[in-house]
C-alpha cells in the first residue's frame, strides 16, 4: 500500500497531540493567541532544524512551497511575523517539557537504552560538561559573555547507556562550569566523568559524603601526599595507581577523603594522563576506560551544533534562542532515534542530510530508513475507511 503520510509526518507522530495540548494548557502558552497555534509553531522550529532553514523567511517559504502537503500536518502555511512573534512570547519552557517527555518515552518504549554495555558494573555512568555557542554581541545584547563577545552555554549531563542527555541547563555564557554541577541531580552511586574543569575540592568532598564518584584530570599544581602505592596490571597503559591526601590547608578542609590518583599513557597523543578519582575499589584500566568514554559527551555537541541549527538563530530575543536550542535537542533525539533503527549503517551527518532533502517524501519511514535511494510512489493514495454495508 502506497505510504499516506511524508517522513516529516511520520516524526511528528512522536508528538502525540493530546500530550502536547496538555502542556500548552499547563503553560497558557496560547493566551491570547489568534489563529497560529502551538502546534504549527512547533512543526515551523522542526522544519527549521531538520531543513536546516537560515531565517523565519526561508521556514515559512519553505513550508509554503509544500503547502499540499501540510493539510496531513493539520496547519496552515505559518506567517513570518506570527511566526517571530510567538518565539519571542510564548514560554520556551513548554519545549524544554516537550523534549524531556519525548525523551523519556523513547527511552521506555522504544528500547534506546537497550544497547550492548560496555562496563561490567551496574552503576549509572555519567559524563558532565558544557558547550558555549557563540552570540553577536550587537543583535544578542543581553547575552554577556566577553567585552566584545556574547555567548550562552549549555551544560549537559550526558547519560552513557544511549548517549543521550538526562539534563540539560542553558545560562549565560559567563556562568561557571564548575558552580552548576551542584544544579544537577544526581543518585548515590553515580559515576560522574568529566574534563579538568570541573575540578573544585569542595564539590569532591560533598560528592564523596553522598556517595557520588567521579573521575576527572587533577590539575598540575595539586599538592598532594601519597599515602600508598597500589599494583599497576601488567601490559596494559597504567604508569602509576596511587591513594593521596590533599595537603594544602584548604584543600584539606574542603576534601579530607582519601582520592585515587592514576597515571595512564596516551600513546596517540605521546603524553601522559593523570586522573583523579573516589573509586577506590574499581581497576585502574577500568577508570581509565571510564574517563576515555568521557569523549561520547564531545562527539553529542559536535553532532548537535554540525547537523541542527544551533549557530545561526531566526530570532534575537531570549526566549527565541531558547526555543530554537529545546527544538534542536528535540532534533537531535528524533535522528539518533532514525539512526538506532537504521538498518542501513550510515553516519549520523549522512542521515541528516538525507532527511533533510526527504522531508516530504511519501514513503515508510522504516522502509526509507533501510533503503533511502529507493523510489517514491508518484502519488499517495489516502487512507479511507471502508463500511461494509449489510
């Protein structure tokens, strides 16, 4: 049977709309609104992401030209200011929620997290850092970051079962990385990987009270006192294994623990790794492979801000770049969905593109996904249903 519904279609069903209409009434985001709807706001900030459109004109444009084929979509061709005004105005708050609930559904039905592991320990693996987007200081004034720079970071706390994040805040680009870990919630028995600078002695201590781990990089000029010297396993790429105390006074007074530091040799790039970390009773292969896998959170930002519109904003305001940052992480959960029931084994870039070019096509989405250059029907049929009559 010939498909009823284009590819863009078929993602949107992932956004059931009794679901999203009940968090718009949660959020009164259609207060006063007259004509342009939520809905067709969101399909406008998807196409904006999956067709990599440049402005609000190129977005409307381009849903005009397949005007046909949004009655499927149940929207109207949306106007460009109405389109710019809702940006502004309607809370971004509502697609922040639309992308936490959609994360969560995939995850429990559509088994993403189902994937092979690579650690034998059940704790829940974690990576922790942040990505500054780089801003106009003259079109973004309030986005301070540097005298002539503006900028807003996003801080991710990436889960490693489906390398998706579990929590996201986006703030000025002047805000701490260090100062937000404590803004993220996480369980006892968490391991948290991340880069050197997150390195704070007071946020060891209170992670290690609540049994939360870490493994990060100890800075060069960490005085420290080595109170033992643990076996180093035999050809494997571990220099040292050691158990140090802090002995700078308020080193000591922030974080008394006893810490873990482990010497690992980088033989790509002929240097040497030291690490620090409160597991005490893991390997030291095993907290090297741990802060290895750290890199997964890099390779998130680099698919994000190289396949979705996160460098270019159609809209100047707060709330808009808000809105266009929630819908570029509601993107990127709908290709790393394609691309876990891809059968095809294409990159992730290879598959944005060729979405991209696809959007409206009329074909299965699963079918398209296994064979993408097969040909299209001519003309979809639609689905009509048939009363027998007695």
């Amino acid at each position: 049977m010939v498909q009823a519904m284009s590819l863009f279609n078929q993602l949107l069903q992932h956004f059931p709309r009794l679901e999203f209409a009940a968090l718009v009434k949660k959020h009164n985001a259609e207060r006063g609104a007259k004509g342009f709807s939520c809905r067709t706001q969101l399909v406008a900030m998807l196409f904006c992401q999956l067709a990599h459109a440049d402005s609000l004109r190129e977005i409307c444009n381009g849903l005009a030209c397949c005007v046909g084929k949004l009655i499927h979509l149940g929207i109207g061709v949306p106007n460009k200011s109405s389109l710019g005004y809702a940006n502004q105005h309607r809370p971004a708050k509502l697609y922040e929620e639309l992308f936490y609930s959609a994360l969560g559904r995939f995850r429990e039905e559509k088994g993403l997290g189902l994937r092979k592991q690579r650690f034998r320990f059940k704790n829940k693996l974690l990576s922790l850092d942040s990505t500054t987007i780089s801003l106009c200081r003259k079109m973004f004034p309030w986005a301070r970051f540097r005298r002539a720079k503006g900028g807003v970071k996003a801080h991710v706390l990436l889960d490693h079962d489906d390398y998706l994040p579990s929590y996201v805040l986006i703030t000025e680009g002047r805000r701490s990385d260090v100062k937000m870990a404590d803004a993220f919630p996480l369980n006892p028995g968490s391991i948290v990987a991340m880069d050197r600078g997150y390195n704070d002695y007071a946020l060891f201590g209170r992670w290690t009270a609540q049994e939360i781990y870490f493994v990060t990089r100890l800075k060069d000029n960490a005085a420290y006192q080595v109170t033992n010297q643990c076996a180093v396993p035999a050809n494997r790429n571990i220099r040292s294994d050691q158990l140090i105390r802090f002995t700078g006074e308020k080193a000591q007074k922030d974080c008394s623990c006893l810490l873990r530091r482990v010497a690992v040799w980088d033989a790509t790039n002929q240097r040497e790794i030291v690490l620090l970390t409160n597991l005490l009773e893991f390997g030291a292969t095993t907290i090297a492979a741990i802060y290895k896998d750290r890199w997964e959170i890099e390779l998130f930002f680099k698919a994000l801000k190289q396949n979705l519109k996160v460098k270019s904003f159609v809209g100047t305001s707060e709330n808009a770049l808000r809105i266009q940052i929630w819908t570029a992480l509601i993107g990127i959960l709908l290709l790393k969905w394609l691309h876990h029931l891809s059968k095809a084994k294409w990159s992730l870039s290879n598959l944005a593109s060729m979405l991209r070019l696809n959007l409206f096509t009329y074909r299965d989405l699963t079918a398209w996904l296994d064979n993408p250059f097969g040909t299209p029907p001519t003309f979809p049929e639609s689905q009509q249903l048939t009363f027998a009559l007695a």
